[in-house]
C-alpha cells in the first residue's frame, strides 16, 4: 500500500447526498461485493464439508462437494475482475491501497482502545478495512495456486501435492477465522450493512464513521 496526505478537490460525485443520504457505494460495487461473497461462501461451506468428519458424514456426495469447491474457487477473481468495469469500482480500489496520516492514527486508537469517533478519523474506507483488503485478496491467490497445485498435480513439478496442501489447509482456517471477524464487524453496524445493500448511508453517520471522507478540504484521493 501507498501513502497520501489527502486531496483539496471537491468532494465525489457518490459522496453527495441525496434525498438525505449519502451515497456510498454504486450497484457494480455492490454486486462485486455479493458475488464475492457467494462465492467466498461456497467455498468455506464446501471445505467444511470435506473436511471435518461429522459434518462430510451428514452431507456426503463428497464427489459434488469437490466439484463445487474447485469451481468455486476458480471463479472468485471473476466478481473482481467484471468490477473492473465499474469506474467507482475502480475508484475504491484505489482508496483501498493508500494508506493516509489520519489511518495510522486510527490503528494508533484501536490499539489504544479508544472509542470516541474523534480518536479514529477514517476516509471512505477506514485502516482495519484497508488492511482486511489487502490481507484477504493475497490469501485467495495463495489458496488458488495452492488448489490449482493440487487439481493439476503436474503443474509446477518442483512443488510437491503435500506440501501444497498443507498451505491450503493452514491458510484455510486462517480466512475461515478472519471472515467471522470480518462478518461479526458487519453485524454490529447496521448502517455499514445498509450502505453495502442498498448502496445509501445516514449523512451523521458517514461523518462519525469516516470524518475525511466527506471533508472537501482533506478528502483522499480515489
């Protein structure tokens, strides 16, 4: 990630409010988000399937799970790589990989533990977002070039099918951990769900949540 101080042009066009509320996220975003996460889903859901006993005993048709799992797998770039369309999607993309002053003095208050807003200034997308995306979008290349070595046993000769599954499956559990964190954040915001589902979010919010992302005189640079 790189880093910016911030930006004196005026405030995005999705930033501006309308009929009360301030528009966070387009449908291309929105849609990115989802398929992301179905397929994410399917592919948690299917490994746990495989994986751990009582459960692949319940469910069985082991043979299809594995065929959900490879493909689902092997389509979790498409979400990203059809977002790329998308300007906005673009845009975020770019906010996501700069990393501002005002984000490390948010990670400076979450590991202070301080709760007042005023303490964790964030653009659009706050520090722990940014590192959530960064962190989250190498592991799904590690597990799908660990899985391909796997699927496709003559792919790299000089990696060894153990040795390919043993990242596999640590990583696994790691994402697996990370995702429930990831969710049970969500869950505790009703407002950053909203935003995600119907791509709008309360103004007080917004400026609460992430003070310079709607300050025309310091806002980030998309």
């Amino acid at each position: 990630m790189t880093s910016t101080a911030g930006s004196t042009a005026p405030t995005s066009r999705t930033a501006r409010p309308e009929n009360g509320k301030v528009r966070r996220f387009t449908a291309a975003e929105r849609m990115v988000h989802r398929g992301t996460g179905t397929l994410m889903l399917l592919c948690v859901v299917t490994a746990a399937c495989l994986y751990i006993g009582p459960l692949a005993q319940a469910v069985g048709r082991r043979h299809l799970m594995v065929t959900v799992h490879e493909w689902s797998g092997i389509l979790l770039p498409a979400p990203f790589l059809l977002g790329l369309l998308s300007p906005a999607f673009r845009a975020d993309l770019r906010r996501l990989n700069r990393f501002a002053s005002y984000d490390r003095r948010w990670l400076h208050a979450v590991r202070r533990r301080l709760d007042e807003p005023a303490d964790r200034p964030a653009g659009k997308f706050n520090a722990g977002q940014k590192l959530y995306a960064g962190w989250i979008a190498g592991a799904v290349s590690v597990m799908m070039f660990t899985g391909l070595l796997m699927w496709i046993t003559h792919f790299l000769p000089g990696i060894s099918r153990t040795s390919a599954i043993f990242v596999h499956d640590i990583l696994a559990w790691a994402i697996a951990v990370v995702l429930v964190g990831h969710m049970r954040k969500a869950y505790q915001d009703p407002e950053a769900r909203r935003g995600m589902r119907t791509g709008y979010v309360d103004p007080v919010w917004a400026r609460r949540e992430h003070s310079e992302w709607l300050r025309p005189e310091v806002r980030e640079k998309p």
